[in-house]
C-alpha cells in the first residue's frame, strides 16, 4: 500500500468516524427538565398537526409536557413515558422511527447506496490511472516523432 492511499484511508476513516458519532451521540439530558423536554420533542402533539408537544401551546400539548415532567419525578423510564403516551393517544404521536422491519431499510439503504457509489469511484479511478500509465506503442511514438518532424519542416 502506498503512503498516499494509506494517507486517504485515514483522512475518510476520520471522516466517516466523526460523521458516524455527531450523528448518532446526543450525549444524556444533563437534568430532569432536559430530559423531559428531549421526549417532548419526540412526541406529536395530538391535536395540531405536524408540531411535537415541545413546540405546541394547545391545551393538549401542555398537559401532555406536565405529564412528561411527573413521570421523569417520579423516576419512569422513557419506555414506560412513550408506551403510557401511544396507549393513551395511538401509535401516531411517538415520532422516533422504529428501528424493525421497512422503517430500517429507510435508515440502511442510503448508507449501503452511498457505499457502493464510493467504491464504485475508487475502481473507476483506479482504472483512469493505470490506463494513464500504459506505455506508448511504437505506432504511437512513430506518429509523435512524425509530426515533430512535420511541425519542425513546417
């Protein structure tokens, strides 16, 4: 391996590393209120649309945060808070995706695409570049010598 490939692979190791942990380390809610408001984000508010119960001023959304916040008092998990609120409200208001079945291949499939689109670049470059490298032919050089020779009588 050559040292400027080696020098690559490290630059795109570092780089799909730090892409990897941003997008996928939040880092735990320092306090209860952040805990709270990090599920309120997560959860639809069930009477407005397309707004989570964090940014909602409905009634609804109000009291769903309170509740949030006792059952963080109370020292309830996140599972339990999610489960309690879809069996109140339906399935719909939790919008964290679900990790099974299609939902995952709508995570995977960019991934495993942008992959092989990667490696596809990695062979078609390697291929321009050994073909630049192939020696010239003697038809080749005999074509090149003839027109210096053209362009110097010329």
């Amino acid at each position: 391996m050559t040292r400027r490939l080696a020098l690559w692979l490290g630059v795109a190791v570092v780089a799909l590393s730090a892409l990897v942990y941003a997008s996928v380390d939040e880092g735990a809610p320092r306090t209860d209120a952040d805990r709270a408001y990090a599920i309120a984000k997560t959860i639809g508010c069930p009477v407005c649309n397309g707004q989570s119960v964090a940014e909602s001023n409905a009634s609804a959304a109000r009291n769903i945060r309170v509740s949030i916040a006792k059952w963080i008092d109370e020292g309830r998990s996140e599972d339990f808070i999610r489960a309690e609120l879809r069996s109140l409200f339906g399935d719909d208001v939790d919008y964290t995706p679900s990790g099974d079945g299609v939902t995952s291949l709508v995570w995977i499939l960019p991934v495993v695409f942008g992959a092989g689109a990667l490696a596809g670049l990695v062979i078609v470059f390697r291929r321009w570049k050994s073909e630049a490298l192939l020696d010239a032919s003697d038809a080749d050089r005999a074509l090149v010598e003839a027109a210096r020779e053209a362009r110097d009588d010329g």
